[in-house]
C-alpha cells in the first residue's frame, strides 16, 4: 500500500529538511569548499567589520567549538545576545549550539531520566562532541557494536551513557522496566515542543538582523574539518521548518490516547510466552505480539483535541518557513552550505507554489498543482478539525496473510513474522484519505508530482542543493578507514 498522496509531497520536502537537521543536531554537515586557516573568523571580508567585543566574542565562540566545548561556545553566545538582544550573530549561534546540546536540555533531561529509565542527565559535550565521545570515534570507522576483537562505541562509552551496557544491546532490553503508560511520555514530549519554541525564536531574531551574514561552525566540533558549516538564512530559515514540522508532529501524535506501554510493546516477554499466559496466542511471534497489541492502540480515542490546532499550526509554520528558506537561498549574496546557486530559478518557484497549496489545504480544499495523470484536490482540515479523526475499534490497523486480524497463518514457509502482515487498505482510506484526497482522471498510485530538476520530484533537490555535501557525509561517519 503506498503513502497517501499528500504525504509523499510532505515527505520528499522533509528529506530535504531532515537531512540538515541531522547535520546539525548529531554534527553530520559540512562544507569545505573554503579552507580557512586557524580559527576561522565569523565576519567574511564582504561584511561589514564587527568592533573589538563582538569579533572577540564570536572569536571565542568558535575557538570553543574547534575544541569540542559545544556548552562553552553557547554560553559565550547568551551572554553575548544579553548584552545585545538584537546580535543576528549571536542569536543565530545560541539557537544552533542548543540544536547541538539538544539532549542537555532540561524538558529532554527529565524525559530521558522519567520516561525512558536514564540514571543521570547525558553530557553531550563529552558523550557526543568530545575528545573519545560518539562522533570522534565514529568518525574514525569506529561502529556502535563490538566486532571481533574491536571494541564498539557502546562499550567504550559505557561508563559515561546513562544506561547499562545490557540495555544498550537492543530494544527488548532497552524497554523492559518501562511499563507506564505512554501517555506520560507523551505530555513531556509536549514540553520539549514547547521548549523548541525558544530556540525558533533566536532563529528568527537571527534572520531579522540586517548585519546578519552567516554563522560559522567549524567542522572541527564534529571531528572532521570537511564538515564545516556556513549557515545563512536560508539554512536558518530551513531550521526553522524542521522545528516546526517535529512540533507539529509531538502536538498530532500527542492529541490522542496513549494508554500502552513500551514495555508492553516491545519488551523481552514476548519472546518466551507460556501456555498458561492470558496474552497467548498460538503460532505468534514476538513481531506478532507487538502489532497485534500496538494495533490495539494507536489513534483509537483522542485525549486532548487542543493539540490537534496546535499541530495545524506548526505544520502551517513550518510549510512558511520553507518558503522562506526558499526565497532567502535565492537571495542569498554569500557562499552557504546550501548550494542555492546552482538551484534553477523555474524549479524553486514550482516548488515554493507547491508548498503554498499545501498550506492552503491545512484550512480547506486545495488543488494541487503539476501532479499527473489527473486532478488532485487535498483537504487536510479534517485531520485537525471537529476532535480530530479516529479509528474505530472493529476496523484493525493491520492483517495478516491468509486471514483477519489475529488469525493464524499456518504456512510454515511465511517464517518471517514482520512480513506476515500488511497495512488494512480499509483503514487508511478511513482514517487518512476519506474527506481528505480527491483525484479526478487519475488514480492514486500512478500520481505524480512533476515537481524540481527536469520535472523530477522534490528530492531532486536534495542533490542540486547538497552537491558533494552527503558524500563528504558518508566518507567521513559511514565509511571504513
């Protein structure tokens, strides 16, 4: 079963998205076209010299970045923005070195330690960041589990994660212990929504500063100089569309009951059931154990419609930030991570007309354009109006092979359990198209959308913007050396 149509849209935007957000939060970016010598300093020769205190501080912003002290360099932005509350400089290098401490955060310290059995909050500086931490030694070829001989990250790290080396090995031992019901998580995931609102807020503070050029990150702190990041406003306008389309995501999700448990989902009982065990059910897998009991459960009731009109609002930001990333990439006078340049003007306006018909179809019907063969009217206000959309207990999320949900396959060549199932066409029309996707003269999966380089689709784009950027990526974290 394929992905609703919209939803192909919103992904392929969000690869493009996503992939910068994971290059700044966990330091996988670069860009080292420019060589610089020593530190480098933050205003180019094109921008207009800074006086003494402000090349100073961002001088030693970035010096404590190039040695790993990530909390060092975003304290020295704070206290430089208390200073001036209006530095675009020292905004925009608060909100990107607390995207890199993301996990330091209290909201995600207090869901790590009461949501997720943490023992203690994580020292991203050192654990991530630091000298013998993740991505110094996954930047040497180093993997997350032991192989032969060879020590993995896990256990050189082991004594500074807070969690045990036998939690660590896999999700059944990860979960096992967490029994309360997701609803917990859930409300603190709320909180760390909310949180990310602060930093959105110094991004925009950024790009609103006329003397604003770029921010630079060198690629020192990820351990690797080809991964030095030259963030203008098109990239912090790009950050700000990740924020506000993970927010919209927590305040979605969150709208609805949780009252399942990880445990109870994913924990190790489900590989030795006994016969006398109330959950038994003959032939099951554990794979088995956990559809049939997520499916149970997800989207079933809402428990806090409010959080619906929050999510159409973050996601309505974050489709605005994208424009903005757009428009700002195309306007952009100085060399960024970005590779705007070599972006065609012709394809970033069909993609920014796409991505406002999207915004229009939050609030009502709206024809979506360049799609083929046929028609394409989307209307995503059901998802978020009149408390939202649910399931109805007699329609199962999932079946399996040869059967209803729940009933025994008893081919013994089908001994993979995760394929024994499939998505139930019934209930994703029910539930995601019904209401909210019209096509006139097409059918749904041959849709199209002729959308970036040569009438591609959108993640076309991902490779005229980032050019050798992904390559410099994968040879540096995902490559043997």
């Amino acid at each position: 079963m394929n992905k609703p149509f919209h939803f192909q849209i919103l992904f392929r935007w969000r690869g493009v998205s996503v992939a910068i957000a994971l290059l700044i939060l966990m330091g996988l970016g670069g860009c080292g076209a420019d060589e610089m010598d020593g530190t480098a300093n933050a205003v180019e020769n094109d921008a207009a010299a800074p006086d003494a205190d402000e090349a100073n501080a961002i001088h030693a912003a970035e010096a404590a970045l190039e040695e790993h002290r990530v909390g060092d360099a975003r304290d020295i932005y704070a206290q430089h923005l208390d200073t001036d509350p209006d530095h675009g400089m020292a905004a925009a290098g608060l909100a990107v070195t607390e995207l890199l401490l993301l996990l330091e955060m209290d909201e995600v310290t207090k869901l790590l330690i009461e949501n997720l059995g943490a023992s203690s909050a994580l020292d991203a500086d050192d654990v991530i960041y630091g000298e013998g931490g993740y991505l110094y030694w996954a930047s040497r070829g180093a993997r997350w589990h032991d192989d032969g001989q060879y020590d993995g990250i896990q256990s050189i790290l082991a004594d500074d994660l807070p969690w045990s080396s036998d939690r660590l090995e896999a999700v059944p031992f990860f979960v096992d212990g967490l029994g309360e019901p997701m609803h917990k998580l859930m409300r603190q995931l709320v909180t760390v929504a909310n949180a990310l609102g602060g930093i959105d807020h110094n991004l925009q503070a950024a790009i609103d500063d006329p003397a604003f050029n770029r921010l630079y990150v060198p690629g020192q702190v990820f351990h690797d100089a080809d991964l030095t990041l030259r963030l203008g406003r098109s990239e912090l306008a790009t950050l700000r569309s990740i924020i506000g389309m993970v927010r919209g995501a927590i305040y979605f999700v969150a709208a609805y009951e949780h009252d399942w448990s990880l445990e109870e989902a994913f924990g190790t009982w489900r590989f030795d059931v006994s016969l006398d065990d109330s959950s038994y059910v003959q032939g099951f897998g554990p794979v088995d154990y956990t559809v049939d009991y997520l499916d149970r459960h997800l989207f079933r009731d809402i428990a806090n419609a409010d959080r619906l009109a929050a999510s159409r609002s973050a996601f309505r930001d974050s489709i605005d930030h994208a424009r903005s990333a757009i428009r700002h990439g195309l306007e952009e006078p100085y060399s960024t991570t970005l590779a705007w340049d070599d972006v065609d003007g012709d394809d970033a306006y069909e993609l920014d007309t796409l991505l406002d018909a999207l915004g229009e179809a939050l609030d009502g019907p709206s024809e979506i354009p360049f799609t083929e063969p046929g028609t394409v009217t989307l209307d995503l206000s059901p998802l978020f109006e009149d408390d939202g959309r649910t399931l109805d207990e007699e329609t199962p999320w999932f079946l399996r092979q040869n059967g209803v949900n729940g009933a025994i396959d008893s081919d013994p060549s089908l001994s993979n359990a995760d394929e024994l199932w499939s998505l139930n066409d019934e209930a994703f029309e029910t539930f995601w198209i019904d209401g909210v996707l019209e096509i006139s003269g097409g059918d749904r999966d041959d849709l199209h959308v002729g959308v970036g380089p040569d009438g591609d689709d959108t993640s076309a784009f991902v490779d005229v913007l980032f050019g050798s950027y992904l390559d410099t990526v994968e040879d540096v974290y995902f490559s043997t050396r």
